[in-house]
C-alpha cells in the first residue's frame, strides 16, 4: 500500500471513529435532553395545592386533556371516573375490583388500560387503571372538577420530587446530593415504611399523598395504643418518630374501617406539606428536606 493509500485509510477509520463518537452524542443528547429542561437535571410540572392540602395536576391521556387529577402516591395504580373512560373510549373489564380509599372504604373498580399517560414531558404507555363506578372521594373538591387519581405504578420508573413550597413536582434522574436536616429512609412496596413509631410503639407508615390530614390511624395502631374504645374520630398524638425525625403533639384521623391493611399509620399532605418529599422508586430511597431549612 502506497503512502497516499495508507492516509486516505487513516483518515478513513478517524472519519469512521469521528462518525461513531457523533452518532454516541446524538444518542446520548436524545435520551437525557428531556432532562436538561429543568433544574437539577430534572423536569418541573405545577401542581395546583387545592385549599393546601391537596395536589391536583393537569394529565393527558391518549394526548386529551388535560385532566385534573390527584397526585395520590398511596394508590398502587391510577384511577379514573366512568364518565372520563366513556370519554376516551376506553375499553372496561366487567369484573369488579374493590377500592379502598379514606373517600370510600367499599367502592369498586374495572380494569382498563391507558395507552399514553403524560405529565408535561414525562409519559407512560400502556399503564394498567381501574375505572370507578363512583367516586366520592372527589365530590368535597369543589374548586376543581378531578377526574382521577395518579400513583405508584406511574411513578415507579422516576425519581420524583414534590416541592410543596413551589407547588411544583419535579421529574428526576437522581437523588439530589445531601443537606443538613435531610431525614433519609428506606421504603418498601407502595412507600411503606418501618422506621416509624407512634406515641412510643414502633409501627409501620405509608406516604400517601392522597390523604389531606396529617396523620390517619389505622387498625393496627389503633390496637396496639389500646386506643380501641376511643369513641371520637381524632385523636392527638403524643409523639410521631419517622427515623430521626420527631414531631409532638400531632392530631390523627382514625380510619378504623381498612381491617386489611398491614400498616399502622397513614402520613399525609397537611404533614408532607412542610417539607420538600423526595421520593427515589428504582432505589426505594425517600427523603424528606425540611422547607424552614431552604435559604430564603
């Protein structure tokens, strides 16, 4: 091979390893620019804190809407009203789900499929969902008309921050790094934890951010205080330990009808909403940042 040969090959191969690092960076930009749109790596969506208790954002479904849903981080899957499924011509299963919620312990569901879920840019295909016969839960929400709810299985393949002082959820590719006053705690299942205790007596919790009190006890906890012959619907709590964190003299909701639930205490919004929630699904890694900590 002449010398001329050997530098067309030369410049060849470095136009071929130059074509391949081009085509690695076109590939990388497309997979992580949805993330660039926003701080921290993330994606920011508003949420609407109706009368500051409750999250409700705007949805589309099969690329309608938008619909006002729940944000409700205690629900295994989505769901949506029968007047919303008829509307998307969604097909309904004819077998009947029970749905248990603080709205409507013995309300029922059908199973559905929604196509495409998408919350500003981040999206879900083919996400499973039970449509409601009825949904009480929703009616006290007089300001806006919700059509459902959104949880765990949307928001399992995330890191997703809910940022209650900005009214804002934020989509994630990674836990943020680490701040004085950060209360780090491993969860399991739907956001169940168990570095938890209640007036002294460990028991377990779920995040639910679908419940607008600050603590709801359930029946688990309601025995093991001896709190059964309690007459009145709330009680106070001496003390809620969650890990390192320790609050006093907290009001608690009982919810004495969900027998079948193995947790002993719900944690909700009116709680939540003093902190910024960080909630890592693939690690099963949640974080709460207290908001009086943030620089003003």
């Amino acid at each position: 091979m002449n010398s001329q040969s050997r530098r067309k090959s030369r410049a060849s191969a470095e136009f071929s390893e130059m074509t391949r690092l081009l085509l690695s960076c076109a590939v990388l930009f497309v997979v992580t620019s949805a993330y660039s749109q926003a701080p921290s790596n993330g994606i920011d969506v508003p949420f609407t804190f109706v009368r500051n208790q409750i999250i409700v954002l705007d949805v589309t479904i099969n690329d309608k809407g938008p619909f006002k849903m729940l944000l409700d981080t205690g629900a295994d899957v989505p769901f949506i009203d029968v007047s919303l499924a008829r509307e998307l011509g969604l097909k309904i299963g004819t077998k009947s789900t029970r749905i248990v919620s603080p709205g409507d312990p013995k309300g029922k569901g059908y199973d559905t499929t929604l196509p495409l879920v998408r919350i500003g840019a981040p999206e879900a295909t083919n996400v499973k969902a039970l449509v409601e016969e009825d949904s009480p839960e929703y009616k006290p929400i007089t300001e806006v008309q919700v059509r459902g709810t959104l949880g765990h299985s949307f928001l399992k393949q995330w890191v997703v921050q809910i940022d209650y002082p900005n009214h804002v959820v934020r989509f994630l590719s990674q836990l943020p790094p680490d701040r004085p006053g950060d209360v780090k705690l491993d969860f399991h299942n739907v956001l169940l934890i168990d570095d938890v205790r209640v007036n002294g007596t460990t028991t377990s919790a779920k995040i639910d951010t679908g419940f607008d009190f600050p603590f709801g006890l359930l029946p688990k906890a309601i025995k093991s205080l001896s709190l059964e012959k309690d007459p009145n619907p709330l009680t106070e709590l001496t003390s809620v330990s969650l890990g390192s964190l320790s609050v006093q003299h907290v009001p608690a909701l009982y919810l004495r009808d969900f027998t079948e639930f193995s947790w002993g205490l719900n944690i909700g919004n009116i709680f939540l909403r003093d902190y910024i929630l960080t909630i890592d699904y693939p690690r099963q890694v949640l974080v709460l940042r207290p908001a009086a900590l943030l620089p003003k």
